[in-house]
C-alpha cells in the first residue's frame, strides 16, 4: 500500500511536469539558428543572395504580421506566432503568404514534424515576433548609419574593443586617449609598437594590456592617427 502511495505521488509528479506551461527558459534565438538558419537567412537586416533556399526570417516576419488577419487587432502578434507554429509542422502552398514566383523559387518548405517540439517552435515563433520588427530593423539602420559616419580610426578603436578599456578623456582600466596622446605626441612608431606589443606596469603598477598584434601595419597608422588627434577633435568625438 505504502509502495503504491509512493508509486501515485511520482505519477503525479510526472503528470503535473509534463503539463508544465511553455517554458521559460527556451531560448528562441538559438532555436531559430538551430532549426532554421540552415535555409532561411537570420541577419537583420537580411544577407540577400541569388541561390537563396527560402525567403530570409525578417521577409517571414514582415509577411505573417501584415497578412494573418486577426478579428481583433490586438491579437495581431498572438495570430502570426500561431501560424508560425503551425507552419513549421504543417507547410502547404496554400498556407503560405510567398508569391507564387517565389514559391515556384523556394519550393514547398518540408515539414519539421519530429525535428522540433511544438514548445520550440512557439518559441522560435515567438522571438520571431519580438525581434524582427520595423522598429528594431529601423534601429539597427541608425546605429549602422552612425557607425559608418564615423571616422575611420574610431571605427578601427570599436572594431578592436579599444574604447572598452579606455575612454576618450577619461581614464578607465588605462589611461584616457588624450593623455596617451599627450605622452606620445612626438612618438607616433613608440606608440604602434606599444599597441602591437601590449605594455604592462607602465601607467600604474599592475596594469597590463594585451597585445594586439593582429592589426594590420595600415589599420595601425589610420589608428594612431586618430588617437594622436583626440585632444584637439574632442568636441567631434563626444558630439
Ligand atoms: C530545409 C529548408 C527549411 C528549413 C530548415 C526551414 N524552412 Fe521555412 N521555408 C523554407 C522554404 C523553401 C520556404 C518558402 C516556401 C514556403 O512558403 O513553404 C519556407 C517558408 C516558411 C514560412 C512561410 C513564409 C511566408 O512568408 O509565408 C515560414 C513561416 C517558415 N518558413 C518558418 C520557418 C521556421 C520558423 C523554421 C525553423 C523552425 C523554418 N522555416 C525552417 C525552407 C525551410
Ligand atoms: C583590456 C583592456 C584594454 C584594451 C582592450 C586596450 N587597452 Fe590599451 N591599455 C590598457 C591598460 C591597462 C594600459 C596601461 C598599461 C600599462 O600601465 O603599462 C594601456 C595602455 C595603452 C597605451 C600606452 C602604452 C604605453 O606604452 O604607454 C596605448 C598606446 C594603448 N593602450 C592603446 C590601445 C589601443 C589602440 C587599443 C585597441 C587596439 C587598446 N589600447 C586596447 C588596457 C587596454
């Protein structure tokens, strides 16, 4: 009796896991680069190619959201992941909102049936819907557009994580960029060797930067350049 009490309990443990809403902890991105990237381009904005498989996931999302038509308007998002979920396991020509160019194109996607469970897949479609969105595409465009506008040193400075550690007037775990200006204002090929080199104990004892020999002789010079010329393009820099 006692056996079978205890043999109850566990079923029941089991049973009330198994009925466990969606969990939490399913990461949609990598799902989505797990499951679908091998076909459907994932960047945003999208990678176009010429002997692309599928339409990229931003089109996907773009298209499901403006075409599923919910009977209330705020059930729009809720809609389109409940055809995403769907879709994955059930794909038909006639589901599917690519034009029919496209589809002669692409083909039928194959279904995923056994590939993914259905949690995974409302959590694929679930991040699909949160992250490729006109506002977050629109964003990324900004900061892209920012990023090119700035000058080429400071984009060799970003690309290289320079600026984590050091700040433009402000010393961070190194000194600032106008006092390594200062000290080198006359010593241009020191300080290339510095950077190349990496230093330790120089500015305070301890303090140790790692080498960055991987940088090429010309994206040095256009950096230490730009470096040299902190002090006096400090408004530029910090707008
Ligand atoms: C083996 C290649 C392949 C994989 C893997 C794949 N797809 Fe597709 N998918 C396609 C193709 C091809 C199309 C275009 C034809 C169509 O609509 O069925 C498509 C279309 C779609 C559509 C319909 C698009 C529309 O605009 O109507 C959705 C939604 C979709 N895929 C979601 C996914 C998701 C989410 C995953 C990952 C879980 C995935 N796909 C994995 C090949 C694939
Ligand atoms: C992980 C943190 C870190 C990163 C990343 C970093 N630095 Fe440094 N840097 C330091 C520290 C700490 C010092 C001071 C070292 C010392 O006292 O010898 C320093 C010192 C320097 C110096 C002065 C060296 C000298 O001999 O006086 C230069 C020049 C310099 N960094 C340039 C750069 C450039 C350019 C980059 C990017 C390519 C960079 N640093 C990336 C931490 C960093």
């Amino acid at each position: 009796m006692i056996k079978n009490i205890f043999l109850l309990t566990l079923l029941l443990v089991f049973t009330a896991c198994d009925e466990k809403p969606l969990s939490k902890n399913l990461d949609g991105k990598k799902l989505l680069e797990l499951k679908c990237a091998s076909c459907h381009d994932i960047n945003m904005p999208p990678i176009i190619s010429d002997d692309e498989l599928a339409p990229p996931i931003m089109a996907v999302s773009f298209h499901v959201h403006s075409f599923v038509t919910p009977t209330d308007e705020s059930q729009r998002t809720s809609k389109a992941i409940e055809f995403v979920s769907d879709y994955i396991f059930n794909p038909s020509l006639e589901k599917s909102f690519c034009d029919e160019a496209s589809l002669e194109r692409y083909g039928l996607m194959p279904s995923l049936k056994g590939k993914l469970t259905s949690d995974e897949a409302k959590a694929i479609a679930s991040y699909i819907f949160t992250h490729y969105t006109q506002e977050n595409l629109t964003k990324i465009q900004k900061s892209q557009a920012a990023f090119d506008a700035l000058a080429p040193g400071q984009k060799i400075a970003l690309k290289n994580r320079c600026l984590g550690c050091h700040g433009i007037d402000i010393k961070k775990v190194g000194p600032s960029l106008v006092d390594i200006a200062n000290k080198f204002a006359d010593y241009k090929d020191e300080m290339i060797q510095s950077i190349k080199n990496g230093s330790k104990g120089v500015w305070s004892k301890g303090a140790i930067m790692p080498a960055f020999s991987e940088i090429d002789d010309k994206e040095l010079e256009i950096l230490s350049e730009w470096i040299l010329k902190t002090p006096s393009n400090l408004d530029k820099i910090k707008h």
